[in-house]
C-alpha cells in the first residue's frame, strides 16, 4: 500500500494538544484504569490456568491399581485438562462484568470458540491413547456390554462431537439460533455431568476425603454458574424493562430501534458497546441477539440501535409496535475510544458496521470534542447507507470528514467506488497516519483485509481496534 510515510507531517503541531482532547487529569485517570484493568486480566488468566492445572495434579497424587503404564496415566492427564476446560467454559460464557472487563465479551467469546477444539482435542486423546496402546480396549466402545464407567465417557465424547459439529454446521443443518442455544446448553451440561459420573465410577481418582470435596466443590460451581445465567441474570433484567419508543427504516434492509428507560435511570455504557436484546419476551426466554449501540452513551434517557436485516428476529423488526416490552443485558465490549484514545480517529466501517461508530461520533459531539475524524463507510449502493442526514449534521459538530465507498454506485457518482482497498486508505489516510488511532467494523472479511492493509501500511498493531459480527 502505497501510503504516505509514517514521519510525514500534517498541518498539527506535535507538542500542541489535540483540539478538544481530553485534560491531563482526565487522561491520568484513563491510564490507572487501563492499569488497573490489565492487572485484572493478568489476575483472571492466572487463576484460570490453575483451575486447569489442577485436576492434573489431582490426576498425579492419585493412587491407581498397580501395572498401569506410563501412557494409561498421560491419556488421563489429558483427559482431565481437557474436563477442566469444558467445564470453565461456562465461566467464560457466564458474562461476568469483572471478568469480562479486561477482554471485552466479543473476545472472550471468541476465546471460547477456539479453545473448544482444544479441550476436544485433550479429551479424544484421552480414549484414544488407551485404545491404540491396547486395542482389547475397543470392547469399551459398545455401550451393551461396557461397564457404566465407559458408558458414561463414550456420551460425554459423542456429546462433544455433537456440540462441535452443531456449532460449526448450524446453518447446514438448518437449525434456528434459538435451537441452537438450546441444543447448545444441554449438550455442554451433558458433557461435564457425564464425564464427573465416568471419573466417579473409575473411582482412583476421587478417593480420600479431599479428593472428593473437590470434585463436589466442582459441581457445586458449575450448578451455581447455570443458575446464575438462567435465574439470577434474567430476575435482575426483569427489574429494569425497556419500552420501544420507535422504529424506523433507515436506508435499505436497515432499521434505527430507539428504546425508553421504564420506571429506571436508564444505562450507563461506553460509545461503541453493545448488548443482548430481547423484545417482546421475558428476560427468562433464550430469544435475544448481541447489537451495537449507535446512540450517544450521554443521552441517558433513550437507547438507540442500528439494525440490519440478517434473519428471523431481524426481518420482524418492522411489525414492532411501539410500547412493546424490551430487556438489555449489558454494556458490553471494549471497542470505544474512550479506552483507546488517540490525537485523531480513523473509522472503517462496513454496511450496519456504522452503529457502534456512530455511537462514538455522537458521543464526540455532545462532549464538544474536536479532535479529526475520517470515516470511511462502504455500503453495498447509496440506498443501503444509512444515517446520512445524521452524519452531515455530524460533519457541522466535529472535525469529520465522511468518505463513503460504494460497490454499485449510482449515475454521476464521483466519489469512491468499489470496496475500501489500499487505493482508497492510500487516497484518504492522514498523512501521519502512524498517530491514529483505527477502529474498524463490518463483516469479518473486510476487516481482515483492511488490517492486513493497514500493518502493510506500517500502522502499529496496538493502534487498530475491530468488532466483528461473528461473536455468536
């Protein structure tokens, strides 16, 4: 990518503030929470590590039958990292603000998609170590005449299997997001409790009084983990209800959903978060989606989200009477400026991508901040951008300059055509663009690509912040 080099300079005085940036105070409070926020993180990995680890050691102190080889003990090493894992999963799910603070949720959702393949590779190994060393052991595999102990292993992995494959599959095997969860849920439970009930039938292993308080503290976690999802969560939504106020088309197969605080102060978020939504159904029910804030996180007294028409929920939105009973879990996500500040912000963003991005130019706005903003939108055709009216106000508030990128473009179009490519970041980037700080949303292709790109360009890794579409 042909882009300017990272020493040239702009117009802007390297020793002068930003116009509108944030005071000293201010920002030596942001730097002791960030501080305060990566010790939390390094405080929660360490702790998860020895969560992991110990049931290793446990597996190390046991007191198995003599004759049993080194390789039969190094499959049930891994078969018990791999059960800790499983089982910590619903810890990572659980949404847990302290825990999720450090992260975000989108992140640690994504950590729990990867490290599945993990423990399902620790737990597969388990069986099949013992299977090639001794293949008498294949016996073990019918569930007629396998004692209970193999029985209850061989479900928990064909569980497993199924979870995975599910997860993978979903839309192959044409199956709803809300089955999904479901099948989901009881799957992952199904795992665990069986795989508890095939370490309790080998016996070795929960032997001696401290043994087995802690395989019973264990399962008294992962209830009060469940319980904590489906009870205790949805009790305190049920406390703070929304109502819709207003939906709206705006801009093709896009839809603005405002909501209204009933009988509370509303909700405190960072621009750029997001959270669960439920409308019209009891914070008990598994029917809610993750979406972007795209209202000023200073407007306490209505919450607004951009939303695209992707599926079901979705494609409903336009039946939505006003009125209608809405519940919000959150704030969610680390994607906001306020946690990543810099002297001027670059935005890509990709169709409804605009959300979380115009939830920070509003917030800019009513906050007075002046500091240089370019966007770069890119939209399907100019029907398909939505929030045009609002960005020109914008462009009247702050230092903002909007480029929008458009793949069909229509009769007399002079501006950028096609797909936001290294011509378009060579043409618009400022020039000490190695000063800015990126934030990038949209589909997950277009945000790899515009990466690559980026660090092509010589922009620093730390300075470019995505939030993708995919965390479900």
């Amino acid at each position: 990518m042909a882009v300017p080099p990272l020493d040239a300079r702009d117009d802007r005085d390297d020793d002068a503030p930003a116009p509108g940036a944030p005071d000293v105070a201010a920002a030596t409070d942001r730097g002791a929470r960030g501080i305060g926020r990566a010790i939390q993180g390094v405080t929660w990995v360490l702790l998860y590590l020895a969560v992991v680890i110990t049931p290793l050691v446990v597996a190390l102190t046991a007191d198995p039958p003599p004759g049993r080889s080194f390789w039969l003990e190094f499959s049930v090493g891994l078969g018990f990292v791999g059960l800790s894992l499983m089982g910590l999963q619903f810890a990572v799910v659980s949404r847990f603000s302290s825990v999720n603070a450090p992260f975000g949720l989108d992140a640690v959702l994504q950590y729990h998609k990867a490290i599945s393949f993990t423990a399902f590779a620790f737990v597969l190994a388990h069986p099949a170590i013992i299977m090639i060393r001794d293949t008498a052991q294949l016996e073990l595999l019918n569930p007629i005449t396998a004692p209970w102990r193999a029985r209850f292993g061989l479900i928990s992995i064909v569980a497993l299997i199924a979870l995975i494959a599910t997860s993978l599959w979903r839309t192959r095997f044409r199956l709803s997001y809300e089955a999904w969860r479901v099948l989901h849920g009881v799957m992952a439970v199904v795992i665990v409790v069986t795989a508890l009930l095939h370490i309790q039938q080998v016996g070795y292993y929960v032997s001696g009084p401290w043994k087995q308080t802690l395989w019973i503290v264990s399962s008294v976690v992962l209830v009060a983990l469940l319980v904590n999802i489906r009870l205790i969560t949805p009790i305190r939504l049920l406390r703070r209800p929304w109502t819709v106020h207003s939906v709206r088309a705006d801009g093709s197969d896009t839809y603005v959903l405002t909501l209204r605080p009933d009988g509370h102060d509303g909700l405190r978020f960072l621009p750029g978060q997001f959270a669960w939504l439920r409308i019209d159904r009891n914070p008990f029910s598994i029917h809610e989606n993750p979406f972007s804030m795209s209202s000023s996180a200073d407007r306490g007294d209505h919450v607004e989200f951009t939303i695209g028409v992707a599926g079901d929920f979705t494609a409903g939105l336009a039946a939505v009477e006003p009125g209608t009973r809405a519940y919000l879990d959150g704030p969610y996500g680390v994607f906001t400026y306020e946690r990543n500040e810099g002297p001027d912000f670059v935005m890509i963003a990709g169709g409804v991508g605009i959300a979380p991005v115009l939830s920070m130019l509003r917030t800019l706005a009513d906050r007075g901040d002046r500091r240089p903003c370019l966007l770069l939108y890119g939209a399907p055709s100019w029907d398909a951008v939505s929030h045009r009216d609002e960005l020109e106000r914008l462009g009247g508030l702050l230092d903002l300059r909007v480029v929008y990128v458009l793949e069909e473009a229509p009769d007399g179009w002079e501006g950028e055509q096609g797909m936001i490519d290294a011509g378009v970041l060579d043409r618009h980037l400022p020039r000490a663009h190695g000063r800015s700080r990126f934030f990038i949303c949209g589909p997950p292709p277009m945000i790899a690509a515009v990466e690559a790109l980026l660090e092509d360009g010589g922009v620093p890794r730390e300075h470019v912040d995505h939030e993708r579409f995919d965390i479900l």
